[in-house]
C-alpha cells in the first residue's frame, strides 16, 4: 500500500497537477525565428499543436493506476480520444479506474466515450496494434512483444512511442562515500530496488560502487543486515507489517530468476541473503520471492544484463568512475540512471557519458516526478511521453507560415515565372539571391542586390 500510494497514487497527482499548471502554455502556437535570409525576413513561421484524432496506448500491468491514467489524462488534454489496452493481468483494476475516468468526463460535461478500454489476450492484439484508426501508439512493455506491436503498427504507418524497460544503475563515487558516509545511500538503494518488489522499470538493477574497496565491502555488509530483515507477505489484511508484497508473475519467471542467481554465484557473484523463492506460511498461494543480494556481480553474467523486475539487489565494485561508466553502459538497456558523488561538475560530466534516456544526479528516478519527457536509449525504446515534448507528441504539430505584414507578399518575380523567357537571366538573378541572403562578405552581399535589382524584369 505504502508503495502503491507513491508509485501509482502520487505520481499521477503530480501529472494531472503539472498538466493544469503548464500544459496549456506547452500547447500554445510556438513562434520559430524563420529564415535567415534576408530576403524572406517578412515571413513569420509558427508551430501550431492540434489533435491528432484517436490514440492508442497498450500498457502493462506494473502500475496499473499510473500507467493507464498517464495516456488518458495526456490524450484528453491534448483534445485526442483514446482507446487503452490494458494487460490481462489487471483486468479488473483497469475498468475500475477506467469507470471513474468517465464518471470525471461526464461531471465536465465531456462525452464519456473519448475514453475507451479493450482487453484481450497477447494473440488478438495484433489487431489493436495494426488498427488503422489509431493516429499514435504509446507501448509500454518488453522488447519482443514492441517488435511485434511495432511490425504490426507499420501496416497502417501508426507512429508509436515504445518504452521498454532498462537496466538502471546507479554509479556511487568513492568521494560520495568518504564524505557522507553509508547510512543515507542505503537508503536510497534500498527503496529504489525493492519498492513494488523491484517491478518498476525505472527501479535500480545494478549497483556500481567505484573507487575504494573498502568503503565497498562496508556498504556491502550494511546492505546484507538490511535485506536481512525485509519482512515479505500481505498487506491486505493488516494482520502484520510488512515491507514487501508478492510479485505479480510467479511460476516460470521465478524459476528463471533462481537459475540467473545460480549462475551468478558460478560466475563468481556471492549470494548474501535470498535468491529463491519464498512459500509464505499465510498464503501459500502467493507469488513470494525472497529479497536477494548479490555482491561481487561479474558484468557479464545474465543478472547483470537482464531486466530483473523482481527484488534481487546486484552490486558491483569498479576500480575507478570510467570503469564504472564503462560498466553501467555495456548493457542493451539505457532508460534511466544515477550518479552520486559530491562534486556535482564530475557527476555532470559522468552523466554525459552515461548512454541513457534519463538520468539523476544524488538522485533515483526523480527525473520521472519531475514531469520531464520520459523515454529510453538504446534498446529501452524511443520517443517520449511526458512533459512537454509528450504532450506535443501527441499532436499534429502544424507548421504554419504567413507574411508579418499586410502590405508585403510573396510575389513570383517576373525573370522566375513560367514559361521563363530568358534562361541566362533567371540563372544569375537566382545565383545573386543566394549571394546576397547568405554570402558571408558584406560586400558581395550588397553587389548581389545591385544585380538582383537590375535583373528583376
Ligand atoms: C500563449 O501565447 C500568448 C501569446 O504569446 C500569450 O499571450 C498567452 O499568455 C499564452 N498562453 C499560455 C497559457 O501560456
Ligand atoms: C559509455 O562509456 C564509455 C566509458 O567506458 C564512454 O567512453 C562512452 O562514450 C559511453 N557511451 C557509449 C555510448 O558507449
């Protein structure tokens, strides 16, 4: 619940709230500068954002709430109708909040049917991702199934924004822990790799230590009493306190998580606490996975590659920050990133490096609240929702251009029009009108016009 409130509750308080407070001014005709010669200075040039028509966006079950309500309040502010699909893991949570979407569109006097909801099996979704009524798609979801959404979109040439998860990690500076010390950053690494049981796709999956091995090995051990004690088990019934629930998928994902663990201890990884799953002795049922710690991660094993989505905590020491960096880079993934280190011009620089689509300086997963286009690098996907550049994502964003001034229009000058009489005398009026609108000599610039002038008629 504590997890939900922050993942799911909050974060969509904060986008309904950044969307009253900027997005209007986002969507306002934007005026461009126009061209740089001088001789097409008289025309204003404008971006205008219009709605596309009917969106679509196919979302995943992690957050139920956020993720649905994400495109919903995006799309109807942008002036789009929007068609979700939920997973079939949450069904019934998703015509729940869907029912109290529409409820809202009908005390503002809005026809309720701009908001739809589809749920189907994987099989017949490929009729929703080739539906030529979608003007856009938003995905959210792993990488083979946006192979297929994206093959079957390009039948209709349905532009789609993918958002595919990542491989998180967050570099920690020898400095960071020499000058604030352990306790702050556990913190830190605990909350952002096990809320929500590690299923976020901005959560931490790696943790790179840099620099000194000694401070490494003391976060290592603080970390190890901490995990320790997560208790795992059932909010719903309050009859204990808890600090993780079940995760959504069980069976062949938890078997898939043991034999990554397994492999990773193989390859040299020392396994401090968990690593398998876990039959709660209340609900026996429940998908329980012990939360895991991993130290000593070797960079190239399969945990330290793959996109965990469960609560498995992976350490790793690099000699020094490149090394680091080398690390945190090497995989397929690049979605989101931290930095921590006290000297802030070294993590900027760090950061530009990092080969990720968001990143955090002293910080995890922050960019996300803070309303800023959202979206990955490499194979964590393309394009972005969120913030300004999501809003005007999901519009048609018309280039409009028109004379400043009643008084002047383009008119076609009399050596340019058709049929053209004097081929030699277009030629040079033409060649003097790219001198003089971008010649870089004053002087040239200057003859051109006499040319241009004299060559008009
Ligand atoms: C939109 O732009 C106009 C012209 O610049 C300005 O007067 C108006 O305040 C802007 N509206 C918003 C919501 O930013
Ligand atoms: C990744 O990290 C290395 C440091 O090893 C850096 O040189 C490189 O520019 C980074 N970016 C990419 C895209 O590899």
């Amino acid at each position: 619940m504590v997890d939900a409130s922050m993942g799911e509750i909050m974060v969509t308080l904060e986008k309904i709230n950044w969307l009253l407070a900027n997005g209007e001014s986002a969507l306002n005709d934007s005026v461009r500068p126009g061209p740089a010669s001088m001789f097409m200075k008289y025309k204003k040039a404008e971006v205008h954002y219009e709605p596309l028509g009917v969106v679509g966006a196919l979302v995943s079950w992690n957050y139920p709430f956020h993720n649905m309500l994400g495109p919903i309040v995006a799309s109807i502010f942008t002036g789009n109708g929007i068609v979700v699909k939920c997973s079939e893991r949450c069904r019934w949570s998703s015509e729940y909040f869907v029912s109290v979407v529409k409820a809202a569109l009908r005390i503002c006097d809005i026809d309720d049917n701009l908001v739809q909801l589809i749920c189907c099996w994987g099989h017949d979704a490929d009729y929703v991702s080739s539906h030529p009524g979608f003007d856009h798609l938003t995905f959210i979801g792993s990488q083979p199934v946006a192979k297929r959404v994206v093959a079957k979109a390009s039948e209709s040439l349905t532009p789609v924004v993918v958002e595919l998860g990542g491989k998180d990690a967050i570099i920690i500076c020898d400095d960071y822990l020499k000058k604030k010390g352990i306790a702050g950053i556990s913190s830190v690494l605990m909350r952002g790799t096990f809320q929500s049981a590690g299923q976020n796709c901005i959560g931490i999956e790696r943790i790179i230590v840099s620099g000194d091995r000694a401070n490494y090995e003391k976060l290592v051990e603080n970390l190890a009493q901490r995990v320790s004690k997560l208790r795992v088990g059932s909010d719903i019934d309050q009859s204990e306190e808890i600090d993780m629930g079940a995760i959504i998928m069980g069976g062949a994902k938890f078997d898939e998580l043991e034999s990554w663990i397994s492999e990773a201890v193989q390859d040299g990884a020392r396994l401090l606490h968990g690593g398998k799953k876990y039959i709660h002795p209340n609900y026996p049922q429940g998908h329980y996975f012990l939360p895991t710690l991993l130290a000593d991660v070797n960079p190239d094993s399969k945990i330290a590659n793959s996109e965990v989505f469960g609560p498995v905590m992976s350490i790793m020491f690099a000699e020094n920050d490149m090394k680091a960096i080398e690390i945190a880079n090497s995989t397929d993934y690049g979605l989101g990133g931290s930095i921590f280190s006290t000297d802030f011009e070294k993590a900027e620089r760090l950061s530009k490096i990092l080969k990720t689509g968001n990143i955090a300086i002293n910080d995890f997963a922050t960019f996300y609240v803070c309303q800023l286009p959202f979206g990955g690098a490499k194979g964590s996907g393309y394009g972005k929702f969120g913030g300004e550049e999501g809003l005007r994502g999901l519009c048609n964003e018309k280039s409009v251009c028109y004379d400043k001034s009643r008084f002047i229009s383009t008119a076609i000058p009399k050596v340019l029009d058709y049929p053209i009489a004097d081929g030699k005398k277009s030629w040079k009026f033409v060649s003097a009108m790219n001198k003089g609108g971008y010649d870089y000599s004053l002087w040239q610039r200057c003859k051109a016009i006499w040319t241009l002038a004299t060559n008009a008629n």
